[in-house]
C-alpha cells in the first residue's frame, strides 16, 4: 500500500544498493513514490529518467540470467507511461531488448476514457486489462 515504505535504490561505484530513506525524508519519499516527486522536487528530471532506464535495464540483466527464455514487457499508455518514456528512451530501451508495445492496440480500443479506469482514475479496470492481455497473447504468440 502507500503507506508501506520500501527501499529507494542508490548507485554508488556503479552498482545499486538498497537505501532506507531517513525519518525526516520520508515526506519526499511519500511524494516520490506517488509520482509527484518527478514534477514538484527534481530539478534534473533528465537524471531521474536515466536513473530510471538504468533500474529497467538492471532488472533486464537479472530477469535475463534467471529465466533466459523470458521476455521483458513495456506497456506503453497513452496518458501515462507515454508521456514519460521519450522515443529516445525507448530506442536505447529497444536497443536492450526491451518489447515496446502500445496497450491500446493491444486492446483493441482506446484504454483512458472513464469506462476504462478504475475509480482512482488512474489505473485500468478488469475489462481494459483482459482485453490487452488478449491482444498481448497475440502479439507474443503465447
């Protein structure tokens, strides 16, 4: 839930360790992990992405060593992941061997209209995610 406070991760000499926000950041912490950190605190929003990259290529690199045959999925939102991933991101995300795929295609219909959203707005309901998931069979011959 939001209110369980996990680690934030750090690099330090190449590597990503596991950092405990401390008691008087836990308010940015609170922010950061409901986006708003991005858009109210960063003031160098092009190092937050590479950071961010970075995490999504680490993530990769293991994924890839504990179940080679597996396949790394983006799913791309036009009201969300969209807006944040620019097309430069995701050629190098590409280049890594990362599948890009836009979710209302997938779906088959446009996914952020209220009929498609849960109540927080946000996030899509049971019907937009089973019909991407059909399409993403599809896609990905499973």
């Amino acid at each position: 839930s939001f209110y369980d406070f996990s680690p934030l991760y750090v690099k330090k000499d190449g590597v990503y360790i596991e950092q405990m926000p401390s008691p008087f950041k836990l308010f940015l912490y609170s922010l950061y992990t409901t986006k708003a950190y991005y858009k109210f605190i960063s003031r160098d929003s092009n190092n937050a992405r590479g950071i961010f990259i970075d995490l999504l290529i680490e993530s990769k690199k293991i994924t890839d060593e504990k179940f080679p045959d597996s396949k790394f999925v983006i799913l791309m939102y036009k009201d969300g992941s969209g807006q944040n991933l620019s097309r430069k991101m995701q050629r190098k995300l590409k280049n890594e061997g990362f599948i890009i795929l836009d979710a209302e295609k997938l779906a088959g219909h446009e996914l952020s209209s209220e009929e498609w959203r849960l109540p927080d707005k946000e996030h899509p309901n049971e019907r937009a995610l089973t019909d991407t998931a059909k399409g993403l069979i599809k896609e990905l011959k499973l």
